[in-house]
C-alpha cells in the first residue's frame, strides 16, 4: 500500500505542473476576451459586465493554476487568501459601480446594436 502512495505521489509531481500551466493559459485568455468585451461592447453597462465576470473567473483561473505549482503550503494558503479577497472584492466593487451609474441617471443602451439613437436607422 505504500508503493502505491510513493507511485501515486510521484505522478502528482509529474502532473501538476502542466495542469497548472494550464490553468494559468486559461485564466489569461479569460482576462484577454474580457479585455476585448471592454473594448467592443456598446454601452457601459455591457462593459461592465464583461470586465467583472471575466476578471473574477480569469484571476480565479491563474490562482488556481498558481496553487497547482506551489512549492510548499504558506505558499497555497497566500494565494488562497488572495483568491477569497479577489471573490469578494470584484463583485462587489461592480455591483457598486454600476448602482452608482443608475444613480447618477446613466442608462443602458436599448435597440439593436448598430442603430442610432436620434434616427431610428441602421449605422453603416
């Protein structure tokens, strides 16, 4: 039964490191469509959206991939704590931004995409 744990072990060793890789390239695409959302979506509130949702994820994803690949524990409980303050913190700093712009009376784009507001037409 030890054989099998010294052999169970030895491939964790062998496998984390890829796994955590991976989930640090994933994490990083996460950040970079969320990156593109920003850029191309129509109002602020979309933006918003794609900003908050995609940087909670892709951050969680590369923590993720960072505690697959640490070297020792108070390395993993660092990055755990990292992990909850980012869960917590990036909702909630959306959640209060986008009430603060309903507040101050901004108003989320109605209508298809590519229409303009004052005519009716479709934009070329």
């Amino acid at each position: 039964m030890a054989e099998f744990f010294a052999l169970l072990g030895a491939g964790w060793d062998t496998a984390r490191f890829p796994l955590g890789a991976a989930a640090c390239l994933i994490g990083g695409i996460l950040c970079l469509i969320g990156t593109i959302g920003v850029l191309r979506f129509p109002d602020f509130y979309t933006r918003l959206h794609a900003a908050s949702i995609t940087d909670t994820s892709g951050a969680a994803m590369v923590l993720i991939g960072m505690a697959l690949m640490a070297p020792n524990w108070i390395v993993l409980v660092k990055l755990f704590c990292i992990f909850i303050f980012l869960f917590l913190t990036g909702p909630t700093s959306t959640h209060a931004v986008a009430n603060a712009a309903h507040v101050a009376g901004l108003q989320p784009r109605i209508g298809p995409a590519g229409q303009d507001e004052a005519s009716g037409e479709a934009r070329s």
